[in-house]
C-alpha cells in the first residue's frame, strides 16, 4: 500500500439568505439591511439565490426598492415553491441591474392580493461565483 490518507473536510453556511424551505421574513416599509447572495448565474441554471416572503395588508401594487452594487434580479411567486407558481414578468419582474426597483402589480397588473403571501427571489446575475451584498431592502404598499 501507499500508507494511510487523511482528509480534512470544512462545512459552512453559503452566502445566500433563506433558503425555499425557509425565507426570510421581510416587514412591509421596513428596510432590510445586510442582504446578501452569493453564487453565479449560467445560461437558465441559477446558482445562487437569496429567498424571502411578505403579507400583504391590502389590495394593492407593491414596490420593491433596494441599493445594491451587483447585477440582481428578482422574480415574484404565490407560493414557497419559487417554481411553478411565478407571477406574470409582465407586471412582477424586476429588469437586472444595480439599485433594483420594480412594482409589483399582481398577475392582471391590477394589484397584489389582499392579506395574501408572496415569495421573493432575489438572483445573482454575475458569470462568475461571487457574492453581493445590499441594503435597504424594502416591499411597501404604495397605497
């Protein structure tokens, strides 16, 4: 034989926030600050997102607003699947760049559901492995 090998292995939490099976809580008007995402985007394959949810208190559009320095984007969802239940682009995507900004309108673009659940997405959009942080990070009610 070539004697005895030992391996090292280290374990430690990712980069991202939340995760499908428990996102972040976000309080409506409130900034959340401290966000981070960490990964890389590749042709449809995201490897790297950060996962978070919200309550609406009425029917109404809902604006997203947030400082960050990287490409992100964001994709909007009624249920914690974050897959099969995405809410029209149309009206609930935001368009990748720095300091995203969107309004969400609802599916028909008239307005989220009153007292509803809502699941945000926010992906990383850099070709190569890294992670972004933001600030700031804030859903309101713009009623």
């Amino acid at each position: 034989g070539y004697g005895t090998v030992t391996y090292s292995l280290t374990v430690s939490q990712g980069g991202s926030e939340g995760s499908k099976n428990t996102p972040i809580a976000l309080t409506l008007g409130d900034a959340h600050t401290g966000g981070k995402v960490e990964g890389y985007f590749y042709l449809w394959e995201h490897r790297g997102n950060s996962y978070y949810k919200f309550t609406t208190t009425s029917a109404d559009n809902y604006t997203l607003s947030m400082n960050n320095s990287d490409d992100l984007d964001c994709f909007l969802f009624t249920d914690s699947l974050f897959s099969s239940s995405y809410v029209s682009d149309t009206h609930n995507g935001c368009t990748v760049g720095i300091n995203l900004s969107t309004t969400f309108k609802g599916s028909s673009g008239t307005g989220l559901t009153e007292n509803t659940t809502y699941y945000l997405m926010i992906e990383q959009k850099d070709s190569t492995a890294k992670t972004t942080t933001y600030d700031n990070m804030t859903v309101a009610a713009e009623g």
